[in-house]
C-alpha cells in the first residue's frame, strides 16, 4: 500500500512545535495522553487526521488552549472581517459592547 503524502496541518506543526521546546518525546506525550506511540508518530507526520478527543488531550498536556492556537494562526496571515467578528463574539459582554459601539463610531 503507498502512502500519499499529504501537507502537515497548521495545529499538528503547532503541537510538534510545543512538544520540541518542551524537549519531552514522542513516547512521553503518548503515554501522558493514552494513545499509543505508532497512533502519535501517524500524528506527527501528517498520515493520521487527529480525534478532537485527541487533540483536547494533547492541548490539556501542553497546557494551552484553543485560542492560543488561533491567535498564533491569526499571527500568519491577514486578520478579516470574520476573524474579528468571531474573537468579537468570544468575549464578555461589558467588553464587547464598548467596542462595537467604537467600531461603529469609526466607520460611520
């Protein structure tokens, strides 16, 4: 069977990222979270698509969260209406509505 292979998604690069500054190895983390090294390794190389179980676990391991992928995300590339719009929506309301009404008041 040949295997294809395929452009590592920007969140596996993200975990191998964290998982090399950590200097832990494959094998802790695969233990630390319950899956099984070769599952982990498939992970790494692009030629498994992670569970969202999975990637909760490993982002709990590292101790970071979903935002924290998303800004750095946001970091390399154009910021658009939507982007905001979503990081908009994320935040408490008393901090919200201050800022729409200022985007409102600029763009009028």
């Amino acid at each position: 069977m040949s295997s294809v292979n395929k452009e590592i998604e920007p969140i596996i690069e993200y975990l191998v990222h964290l998982r090399v500054s950590k200097r832990v190895t494959q094998q802790q983390i695969a233990v630390a979270v319950g899956i099984k090294l070769s599952t982990y390794q498939r992970l790494e190389r692009g030629e498994r698509d992670p569970k969202l179980s999975e990637l909760k676990s490993l982002f709990k391991y590292h101790s970071v969260t979903w935002l924290d992928f998303a800004y750095l995300e946001l970091g390399k590339r154009p910021i658009y209406d939507p982007d905001l719009a979503a990081a908009i929506k994320q935040l408490p309301d008393h901090l919200r509505k201050p800022i729409l009404d200022l985007i409102r008041a600029v763009s009028h």
